[in-house]
C-alpha cells in the first residue's frame, strides 16, 4: 500500500527515480514492470503491472456496454505506457504525459494506496495551498471509516 508524498526530480531524458520507501513496496512484491498513464495528462499514475491488470479484467468485461468505459481506456491507452523499473529504481515517463503535465523536472510522488501519484510540485503546491477539506468530504470519509472494525 503506497501512502506519502515523496519529492523527487525527472531527469533530461525523461527518467523518474522511484522514491525509496516506495521501490521497497514493489521489491517486496516482487513487481519492476509498471503502468503509467493518467486520465486528466495534467498527472501521472504509475501503477504495479499486477494492480493495473486486475482493472483491465474488470473493465474489458464491460467495455462494448459501456460508454464511460471505452473513453476511459481510450485516454488510459492514449497516456499510457507499460514499462520496466531499471536496477536504480528509473521509470521513464511517458513523453506526452512529460509534456502535458509538466512532469519535466521538480515532481511530488504521492502514494495513492493501489498506485503512485506524480504531479509537477510547482503547480501541486500552488493547488494545494489554501486547501481545506470541505466538511461533506470529511463527513464522507469518516462514515466510511465507520464501518472499519
């Protein structure tokens, strides 16, 4: 389970290292291939390539009813790329996802639980700045933490 944020730097050839605390979730379930791709391109998500195959089942059994499905798979398809995890923990990140969502230098990574998150830390601040938690998103949440025993 990823959870954090982790700063990290994309280098000029495109090449993301993964952050430590991260690398060390995939080496222990034995995972260096990756989905990355986005649903916005303002954002990467990098997925472990066993996470992201257990929802290509789930959707491709609905893909030909469902409208919402197709143009999902069809942006995920269009920002994404399947790649392997070199021996320094680089993934390079997708030339189209680079450009449009900035990714191109200073980057957080947040872990997301099922996957990581990575958004130029320039404009992720300045979102995030001012930021609060509307009170129906809190209540939200906490009525579904209610039913963790």
């Amino acid at each position: 389970m990823f959870r954090g944020n982790n700063p990290a730097k994309v280098d000029d050839k495109g090449r993301l290292k993964i952050p430590s605390g991260f690398k060390t979730l995939l080496d222990a379930a034995n995972v260096t291939q990756l989905y990355i791709t986005s649903t916005d391109g303002k954002s990467a998500q990098i997925w472990p390539l066993p996470e992201w195959e257990k929802r290509e089942k789930v959707l491709m059994a609905h893909s030909t009813l469902n409208d919402a499905v197709e143009n999902f798979l069809n942006v995920t398809s269009f920002y994404g790329q399947q790649v392997e995890m070199d021996s320094q923990a680089r993934v390079v990140l997708p030339q189209k996802l680079r450009d449009r969502g900035k990714l191109n230098a200073e980057v957080v990574v947040l872990g997301k639980v099922a996957y990581l998150e990575v958004q130029n830390e320039k404009e992720f601040e300045a979102r995030f700045a001012g930021f609060e938690m509307a009170a129906d998103d809190r209540k939200a949440v906490a009525d579904l933490l209610s039913k963790v025993s």
